[in-house]
C-alpha cells in the first residue's frame, strides 16, 4: 500500500487526529488544556519531538533492529530513544536559548510519558510507512495534536464561568466536550483516509 | 497483616480506582473499549505488568540510585510488556491485531509507572505485588464496565454473541470514538456522585 506523504499527513492532522480518534496523549490533554497559550507552548513541543523521534525511530528500526531480527525490543528500544531525546532536547535549549526554555522546559519532562510520541512510532511499524510518509505522519500527528489541544483551551475558557452539573466539573465536562470535538471531526471523514 | 492487605486491595479496587478517582491511564481506557473480549485482555494484561513491575521495583528498590529511577522503572515495565505482547502474538494472534499498538502503549500508562513510584518505591515486594494486582483489577473492571455498555449498543452482541436480536439497529456512535468520550465521563459523574459523601467529609483528595 504506497499513499502519498502529502495525504497522510493531513489524514493525521483531521481524520485520524491523535487524541479524537486514537485516543492517544490523553492524560496531559485533560491536565493541561486550560489555557491557550499553555497549550500551544505544549503543543509545539510535542510537534517537534513527535516530528524528530518519528524520524530516528524508523532509522534504528529499519537499519538496526529489524536485519538483527529483533524487531520484538521495539518497545524498549523506542521508549528509550523518546527519553534520550527529550533529555538532549531540554540540555541543548536550556544552555542556548533560555527564552525557549522558560516557554516549553517545563513542559519537556511531560512528554516522555506522553503516550502520543510512543504511538506515533508503534503506529508507523505496525502500518509499515516507508520514510517520506514516516516523517508526514510524526509532523501532521503532532500537528493535529497541537490543534485539538489548543481548540480545547479556547471551548474551556469561554465556558469557564458557566454551571456545569457538580460531579461533572473538572475532566468529566473536559472528556463530553471531546466527545462533541471527535463528532465533528468525523466530518472531515470524507475528505481523506488513511486506515 | 490481613488488616493491611485487605486496605490495599479495597484501595486499589475501589477508593483509590486508577480510572475514575484519578484520571490516569484513560488512553487505553478509551481505545479499546469497543469490545469486551480486547477489554478484557488489556486488563488482565495491564494487571501481569502492573504486578510483576511493581513485585521487580520493590525487589531492587534499595539498591536503585535516586536519580535513576525513573528510567529503571521504565525498562522493567517495558520487559514486562515485551512479554505480554510476544505471549498475545504467539497464542491469540487475532486479538493482537485488534489491540495493535495499545499493547505496547501500557508502557506509558500512567497507572504501573505512579503506582510504582508511589507504593512500590516504599513498600516490601509481597505487598506491592498485592497492590499491583489491585490496582490492576480495579483498571480492568472499569474497562469491562464501559465495554460492556459500547458492546452491548453497538453491534448489540456481548463477548461476540448477539443478545440483543435482530430487531436491534447498532447505534453505531458508540463504537465510533465519541461514544467512548461520552461513557467514561458518564462513569466518572456517577462515580463522583457516589464518592460525594466521601470528599466533603475528608476534604478533597487530589
């Protein structure tokens, strides 16, 4: 099956968005999604560790791991690289760039446990993506993930001061208004599908 | 003794339910959902991880330098994932396909690597192998508890097997991502009513 990059990567972005319809990267959604400039900072971190981890991912899979045939230390192996990186990452800029650091540093430590940075990679073995739509898929993931976190922040704070049935405050009304966000996004269904 | 063991496994079950008195581990919560057969499986196979890692954490715990933990914490939990994923490969291929990539993402629930940090790190291995199992089963009873009601209104079968007849029309919603939403803030509102009582009493527990 050869799809075009150009496709997947607005597939991952509206159709198979990562958290409205594979659910992944849940956890700091629901934390963090309270503010938006918060959540772009969070969602540009994690586009650009998505987008770099993808790419070294498939490099040691594909030219390491699989001619060894040990395809099966996969989890181990990319679990590892996504720490690696995100430590490397957060050292670089907290020495050059200390601006940067101030706006996404505290986010870095999150996105290790981020479940969106180790399912791209699982997601792009198991579908068997060659390298140009690899790279399509990590970056339009993390696009997509960066949209739907930041269109969230907007829906929270207009509906901050609204009453909302006690019990329901908090993650239960954050979870029905992603439900509400992943019908509309089954909208977009039609224009393209990748699965 | 049995006093303790017995406060662990309620708490684990029940007060302290990974899922819906913490919000943690709700990716996988979601994901695969759709049918009480995966249910089932990513339960008892969160329960194998969340078990063994924190019986292994708790084993080595002294001997684990401070600064490293985390990473040790998180190759023990992928050990024991590599094995629950080989073991599904060779013996229930057909499921493995269908939980595709959740299975390795059980590395980065939230669950084994808080329950690790918190009990294992400060607890002997028979208690945190209880814990684990606990903590465990109360994830996969909430799993089950959704999947129920999505099976059941989605294609109108339980396990597989229709029950609910022909004149049944599947509200296709609920299988689709939405519905998933929709249920586990369902239960998470039920869950709160019922925990009021609680909370207001004790203060709110974060």
């Amino acid at each position: 099956m050869e799809i075009n990059p150009v496709v997947i990567f607005f597939a991952s972005i509206f159709t198979n968005n990562m958290i409205l319809s594979n659910f992944l990267g849940m956890c700091s959604f629901i934390a963090i999604s309270s503010d938006i400039k918060t959540s772009l900072s969070l969602g540009q971190a994690v586009t650009f560790v998505l987008g770099f981890t993808t790419l070294i991912n498939y490099i040691i899979y594909h030219y390491i791991l699989a001619p060894l045939g040990l395809a099966y230390l996969r989890y181990i192996v990319f679990i590892v690289v996504i720490a690696a990186f995100v430590q490397l990452v957060e050292m670089i800029i907290d020495r050059y760039f200390e601006g940067l650091y101030y706006a996404l540093g505290i986010f870095l430590p999150l996105i290790t446990v981020n479940c969106a940075i180790l399912g791209v990679s699982l997601f792009m073995v198991i579908r068997d993506y060659n390298f140009l739509q690899s790279i399509a898929f990590g970056l339009g993931s993390g696009l997509g993930w960066m949209l739907s976190i930041v269109a969230m922040a907007g829906i929270r704070q207009k509906i901050k001061n609204n009453p909302v049935p006690k019990g329901l405050e908090g993650p239960g009304i954050t979870l029905i208004i992603t439900g509400l966000m992943a019908l509309a996004f089954i909208g977009f269904s039609g224009i393209v599908q990748i699965q | 003794m049995n006093k303790k063991v017995k406060k662990i496994i309620t708490l684990g079950i029940w007060e302290d339910n990974a899922i819906f008195r913490q919000i943690l581990g709700i990716c996988s919560a979601l994901a695969v959902t759709n049918l009480m057969m995966n249910s089932l499986v990513m339960g008892l196979g969160l329960m194998f991880v969340t078990a063994f890692s924190e019986l292994t954490v708790s084993l080595i715990r002294q001997f684990t330098p401070k600064h490293i933990r985390m990473m040790v914490q998180t190759l023990i939990i992928s050990a024991y994932v590599i094995i629950v994923d080989i073991f599904l490969k060779a013996y229930y291929p057909s499921i493995s396909e269908a939980l595709g990539p959740y299975v390795g993402l059980i590395i980065t629930n939230c669950i084994i690597m808080g329950r690790c940090e918190s009990f294992a790190q400060k607890n002997p291995p028979l208690y945190s192998f209880l814990d684990g199992l606990a903590s465990g089963a109360g994830y996969a009873i909430i799993l089950m508890l959704i999947a129920f009601v999505r099976e059941l209104l989605g294609f109108g079968s339980l396990f597989g097997y229709p029950v609910l007849g022909d004149a049944w029309v599947s509200w296709t919603l609920m299988i689709m991502p939405p519905g998933a939403f929709f249920m586990l803030a369902i239960v998470i509102w039920i869950s709160k009513n019922i925990f009021k009582e609680n909370s207001e009493q004790g203060g709110a527990k974060s």
